[in-house]
C-alpha cells in the first residue's frame, strides 16, 4: 500500500480530510471532497429517470448519466449518435425520444473501449438495418477480432479522416494517432464548434487511473495539444458531469505537463547520490534484506521515484483537480516508466562512460 508522504498528508489534514493512501483504495477510505475543486464547476443535476441533457445549440445535443456522456446531432436526414456507454442504456434511447421524433441513421465509435459504446446494439443491429456505423479502422478490427453482439463491428471505416454529412449537419471524425486506444478519434462538429475526444480530458478532474490506461502515453500526451488546434467553444470528454471548455483542456494540458516534469526531475535526482531516491543508497537497503532478487531492487526503485514524482506533483495540484489524492500515484507510475521506455529518460540507468 503506497501511502501519502508526511507533507501532503498534512495538507489532507488541514482539508479536514481523513488521509488515504493512493495505491490502493477500500471501501473505508475518505477522500478530499469535490467542494474546493474545478469538478463542482462541471457537476450537472440530472432528471428522475436518472440522466441529464444539455442543449449545445444547432441540434446538437450532449446526454449523461452523470459518469458517462453520448453526443447526439439532429438533422434534416436522421439523427447522429456518438457512444452509448451501456449504464446509459435505454435511457439515452429515452432522451433522444423527447428530443425529436427522427430516427436515428448513423452510430459513430469514439473508440472500442466496452464502458463507452456496450451500448451500440440499442441502435446498430440487424433488425435495424437503416442505422449505419463508423469507425476509425483500428477500433472495426479490434471488435471483429473480439466479437460482442453488444458492440457490432463497423460497417463504415477511415484511416486519417472521414466527413460525416447527414442532410443539413456535418461531422467531421480525425485520427490523431493511438493514444489511449488504438482508434481513438476526434469528433468535431463546426457548424456548432463543439470537439468531443473520448478519455483524453476530465474537465475539472484529473484522468482516470495510470494516465486514463492509454496504450501509448505519448500520443495521449500529444492529444492535448492535438485538441487545442481546433476552433471550439464546447468540449465534451465521455466522463463525469456537463460539457466543458477549452480552458478544462489547458489545464489538464498544465497536470500532465507537470506530472511529466516532476517525473524527469525524480528520474534524474535517483541517479545521484541522494540517500532517499539515489539508486546506490535504495540498492543497498533493498538488496542487503533480498540478496541478488533483482525485481526486488527495481520495483522498490520505480515506487520510490513515482512517489517523489507524486509528491512534488500533489503540492501544487492536490484540492484543485478532483481525484488527485486518488489517482496521482498511478500517474507518477505510468509516466515514470513511459518516461523511461518512450522517452528514454533513464535515470541511472541509462549508458554509462
């Protein structure tokens, strides 16, 4: 259990917080409460039937349940529906009925991931052959080489982009490149200057655990910057509460700046002599009570090293971005080893005179 350090539980302490270790979570654990953070900004009531809409204007619409978000865009031609996370269920089905009485004809993937499109067969199936699917080319050959009736394969696919025009709205998809899926795209409509990018921001939040579970941490990095290229007002992010703005991005963009930052300083200082992360000095202790158990030495050096990273990273953003008392160590982790593996930032480890 990887625990808080004495000087950021002093700050828990002075939020009138229990203090809770990051690593590993129970059911008895007390957190820092949202009140205080950027999340409260984004939080959104929902109805009795357990889900919220909000109007973004020119028939484009963003639906939750609270945790999960669809985009939906009404046309003269049928409706566009962008990911049915599967705790929606009928009830996005629900929402997009007293919006408007057109059908829906065009289902887009965000990306492969279950908790976001598990919901796909409520609109793609063969009793509704009229309701035609898109996808990146990746994200149609990772559910045909895994089929779930729940998430059927796409009919339609692209490689770099693809122009979605149904009758008087357009969408338009991009492949930025694999980031935190292999097809995660960029869903962009103009005309309402509204971008949605699946699990890459949580505005008001810090990203879920270990860097969102991106399969290649430098391209989710590099998504920030991809994002901001784009002329938009509004930005929805598939998670947690009401649409967002560009300014939820540079911040985020910010976290993850210095989580990278703190992570190459710790790296570095572990190949000095510094008797707390300094290699030679964690290397002694570790193998003095495990003798010649090299996975020993090492995992104690990586947590030791994610931890100064977290630490640094806590002083300044702790209380700010919701969940950073919660997911920050994985953060550390992730980009510790990303920093090593892609960035080769190797620390004491790398070639030596």
């Amino acid at each position: 259990m990887k625990c808080l350090s004495s000087t950021v539980a002093s700050l828990l302490f002075w939020a009138n917080a229990a203090i809770a270790c990051t690593g590993f979570a129970t059911r008895h654990d007390i957190f820092l409460p949202l009140n205080g953070t950027l999340a409260v900004e984004n939080q959104l009531p929902l109805n009795a039937a357990g889900y919220a809409v909000s109007n973004l204007g020119r028939g484009a619409y963003m639906i939750t349940d609270g945790v999960y978000q669809s985009f939906v865009l009404v046309s003269t031609a049928g409706v566009v529906v962008v990911d049915a996370p599967p705790t929606t269920g009928h009830k996005l089905q629900w929402a997009i009925g007293n919006i408007t009485s057109t059908p829906v004809r065009w289902f887009v993937y965000s990306h492969s991931h279950a908790d976001h499109v598990g919901g796909a067969y409520l609109f793609a199936n063969q009793s509704n052959p009229k309701v035609k699917t898109i996808a990146h080319a990746n994200t149609a050959s990772q559910l045909a080489e895994r089929p779930d009736p729940n998430r059927p394969v796409p009919q339609i696919t692209f490689k770099d982009r693809y122009e979605l025009v149904a009758g008087n709205q357009t969408l338009e998809l991009f492949f930025p490149g694999i980031g935190h899926d292999l097809g995660n795209i960029i869903i962009y409509a103009p005309k309402q200057k509204v971008l949605m990018m699946v699990d890459q921001v949580y505005a008001g939040w810090v990203p879920f655990e270990s860097l969102a579970a991106s399969v290649y941490v430098p391209g989710w990095i590099k998504g920030h910057d991809q994002i901001l290229s784009y002329d938009f007002d509004v930005y929805l992010g598939g998670h947690l509460g009401g649409p967002a703005n560009r300014t939820a991005v540079e911040v985020q963009r910010e976290y993850v700046n210095d989580v990278f930052n703190n992570c190459a300083a710790a790296l570095i200082k572990s190949g000095t002599n510094d008797p707390v992360v300094g290699i030679a000095a964690l290397s002694a202790d570790i193998l003095g009570n495990n003798p010649n158990n090299a996975w020993a030495q090492f995992a104690a050096y990586l947590d030791t090293v994610a931890d100064l990273c977290n630490n640094m990273t806590s002083a300044k953003w702790l209380g700010r971005l919701a969940g950073q008392d919660i997911f920050g160590y994985s953060h550390a982790a992730t980009m510790v080893n990303s920093l090593r593996i892609d960035f080769d930032v190797l620390g004491p480890n790398g070639v030596q005179p």
